[in-house]
C-alpha cells in the first residue's frame, strides 16, 4: 500500500474521530459543575428552596435517593402528613396523610404524597412499606421524581442542562465531519480493492453506509442525557445552603432522632435528611424498590412485616410433574441397569467361589460400587415417584392477597428478546409471619396482578402454581407506569 493510500485510507478517519473525541472530552471538561465556597454556618434555612432541590444542589447537580426521603419529612413538617410511633421502636412508624389541600405543593411534592395516599388507602401505612414491589413502577416513579426536581430547579433559574442545545449541535457537525473522514477513507479502500473495482456504485453504497453508522453513533453520543450543571444563580445558593449544612453537621444529635422528632426539629430534620445528616430518619423511609425478603402487608386489617423464602435455582422447584416423572423413569431405569448387571456378576462370582457365605469376601470393589450407585438411583426414582403420586392427588389451595409479583426466569433466545418462563408469587393469607414465594408458569402470569386477593392452587413440594382465580380485583390504582394518577404525566 502506498503511503497516499495509508493517509487516506487510515490517517484520515483517526485524525476525525480522535478530532471529534477531543472536543467531546474538552465539552465535558468545561460542563462539569462548579461550586462557590460555602458561605458562613448559619442555623436558618438561607432560602426558600425545598429538600429537593437543595439535595439536587449540594450533590453536585446529581440527586441522590435522600431527595425523596427528605421531601416526605418535610410534608409532615408542613402540616400535609402526620408521623405517628407507636412504640419505643422507630422502625414502627407510620404516616398517614392529613388532608390538607394540595392545590400550591410543587410537582416533586406531590410525587411523595400521592405515593403515601396510595399505600394508606385512607388509613396509615408504615414507612418501611411504602416500597415498591415492581422494579418497572420503582424505576418509573424514581424517574419521574428526579425530572421533577430537575424541572423545580430549572424554573427557580438554579440548575441548567449540562450540555446546551447550541454545544450539542456543534459537536453534532463536528461528528458529521469526522464521518465524511471515515467514509473518504472506506470509499478510497473499496475503489482500490481489485475485487470490487469494476462494480459500479458498490464503492456509493458502502460510502452511504459508513457516513450513516458513524454519524448515528457520534450524535447519540453527543446527545446523551448527562445530568445538570450550575448556573450563576445556582452556585450562590449552593454556597448558602452548604454554609447551612456544615452547621447542621455540627448538630450531632441530628443522625440519630427518628422520623417524628420532625415535630421538634420542624423544616430542620428535612434539610438534614437532604444533606444525608438524618442517618436514621432517612433510613426508615423507604421510596424505592421494597425489600423482597422482607414485604410489608395490610391483609387481614393491620400493617406487619412478613419474610419471604424463594425457591432456589434447583431441578426441583417450577417443574412440571410430567418432567419429574420422566426423571424418575430415567433413574429408575439406571438403577435397575446398574443393580442388575453388575449385580449378577458379583453374586455369580460369589456362589462360584464358595456360596452366599463367601459374598463379601467374593466383592469387587467396582462392581460394589456400581450396585451401591444403582441402589441409590433406585431410592430416589421411588422418592420421586411416591412425591409426583401425592402431588398429583393432593394439590394445596392458598388465598390471600397478591404482595409480590415478579419475572423470574426466562428463556434466552438468539433472534430476538429473552421471553419469561416462570415468575415469583407471593400470596399473603393474613396470618402467617413466615410465606413462601410460589413458582408463577408465564401461561398464567396475566391471570393476577399486585393487589388482587385470589386462591392459587399449588403443589407445595415443587412450588408450582397450577391455577390461580382472583377472588377481588386489586383496587383502582397506578399497577403500571401508564395508569399514575399523579406522576404518569411527568415520565
């Protein structure tokens, strides 16, 4: 190859992208958000920024999951939730709304009480239970809070995108640039490979193809979500506010009063929580993905925490009975194989040397080994068999309510998406503190849904569910990103 082909075919397309690149990484350089220096400590709220944003400010312009926590703390110091404890545990709390009117609360605000709402169902709930038990509404809800924030901050002049519309379109030509490279050096490489030299307009589309895949790969780049950045305006109150965090810092007692000390520290313990100070406040809030161990349940009249044992990644647990019968064939027919032949040689070479008296003397190791192997084979096929017969004749009804509803295996496949095969079920029945997670076929995972009260028909030694009939539907409510009442408008 020629030292022209080499600059055009390779020294071209490096120069554009390692071009394009600089610049992308000189853009972040230049975006990443900046602080003042803290003001002076002061023990007042220096503005009238909310939890929320002022979380979203002191951490970089990133968030963190105390805005959330700190939001509802704040409510109940606003009049808007009530924080009851019961007993000398925090970990009893509860919250329930006071139905004050929600008319001048922001949208991250509101989030955080049609959340609660949601969950007490016109009573009170336990912050602890106030998780959630679908990663998709987890992952939704989390969304739409934190775009929430971004939108607060945005409108109070305090937080700004971090790459501007303006920025964005000029590393978007600047990609253009670096892909008409990369395609003058693939067109130069096709033109001048003897092969495809005298196919007219092959050289055009492989041209067209280059130039797209690079630019579809640079843009979308370049016009990834990175966050926020500060503003003027931004950097001040964060340096107000963090001279306001240091000296709540200094107020040691702060980490460790619980939820309803917010009737002492007011607005006080919501900054604390914003500031990641409020350790055990914060901690017994829970507004994401609920603990799946350890589910919280109003079936039956009153809030109680039940835990949960799943079923492991056995041969046992989700099986058919069809597929365990075959397995026990299978067995059978090693064991009876292994015990048979083996067998007879052993006993033939036993009677041979002397009769039944010489049977031990007469073993071969080997062959013992084999009839031990066999033996067992054999007890498990029985095991098996007397286990299918009892599940077949004796399946187990559970009623209750449904707590806990989620894929748990699928079916990889290469053409496409993997496709579920089985889900977990957990059923509360109201009573008991201890539940089992039951094994979900996908034929029937649209028969129920989180919140319905049904009876499940289950064979209790392999987990799997047989039928499941909803006895009351589960009431009217978000159970899907798209049926929020309060929060589907803001994702």
């Amino acid at each position: 190859m020629r030292t022209i082909d080499w600059a055009v075919e390779v020294g071209l397309p490096v120069i554009g992208l390692a071009g394009w690149t600089v610049a992308y990484w000189i853009a972040r350089l230049v975006t990443r958000p900046r602080y003042d220096a803290p003001g002076a400590p002061a023990s007042a709220p220096p503005g009238p920024e909310s939890p929320a944003v002022v979380n979203l400010l002191v951490s970089r312009w990133q968030g963190t999951s105390d805005a959330a926590r700190a939001t509802l703390l704040d409510l109940a110091a606003r009049g808007h939730l009530v924080l009851r404890q019961p007993g000398p545990d925090p970990r009893a709390t509860t919250v329930q709304p006071t139905g004050q009117p929600s008319d001048g609360l922001s949208r991250p605000e509101r989030l955080v009480l049609s959340r609660v709402a949601e969950r007490a169902a016109g009573g009170q709930v336990p912050l602890a239970a106030l998780g959630f038990h679908d990663v998709n509404r987890s992952a939704a809800w989390s969304k739409a809070f934190r775009r929430a924030v971004v939108a607060e901050a945005r409108q109070l002049g305090l937080s700004r995108r971090r790459f501007p519309k303006r920025l964005v379109t000029a590393l978007g030509v600047l990609g253009g640039v670096a892909a008409l490279a990369v395609t003058v050096g693939f067109v130069h490489h096709l033109v001048g490979t003897d092969d495809l030299a005298d196919r007219n307009g092959d050289h055009i589309v492989g041209g067209i193809a280059a130039f797209l895949v690079t630019t579809t790969v640079l843009v979308s780049v370049t016009g990834r979500d990175l966050g926020e950045r500060d503003t003027p305006a931004g950097r001040a109150a964060a340096a107000r506010w963090r001279g306001f965090g240091s000296w709540l810092a200094g107020q040691g007692a702060l980490a460790e009063v619980p939820p309803v000390a917010v009737g002492q520290w007011h607005r006080h313990l919501s900054y604390g929580a914003a500031f990641g100070l409020a350790r055990l406040a914060s901690r017994l809030i829970e507004l994401g993905m609920a603990d799946r161990e350890r589910l919280w349940s109003s079936y039956g009249g009153a809030w109680r925490q039940v835990w949960v044992s799943y079923p492991g990644r056995t041969l046992l647990h989700g099986q058919s009975l069809g597929w365990l019968g075959f397995r026990a064939v299978c067995a059978g027919v090693l064991g009876g194989s292994l015990v048979g032949v083996p067998g007879r040689l052993w006993f033939g070479d036993a009677l041979a040397s002397g009769g039944y008296a010489t049977l031990w003397e007469a073993a071969d190791p080997i062959l013992l080994g084999f009839v031990l192997f066999g033996l067992a084979a054999l007890g498990y096929a029985a095991y098996v068999a007397v286990r299918v017969v009892i599940a077949l004749v004796a399946p187990v009804d559970v009623s209750g309510e449904v707590i806990w509803h989620q894929v748990w295996q699928y079916a990889v496949r290469d053409d496409g998406p993997n496709r579920p095969v089985n889900h977990h079920l957990v059923v509360d029945d109201g009573h008991s503190a201890r539940l089992r997670a039951w094994v979900l076929p996908q034929e029937l995972a649209d028969r129920c849904r989180l919140g319905d009260v049904v009876t499940v028909r289950v064979r209790p030694w392999t987990r799997r569910v047989r039928d499941v009939t909803v006895l009351r539907a589960a009431r009217s409510g978000p159970t899907s990103p798209s049926a929020g009442p309060e929060w589907a408008a803001w994702i």
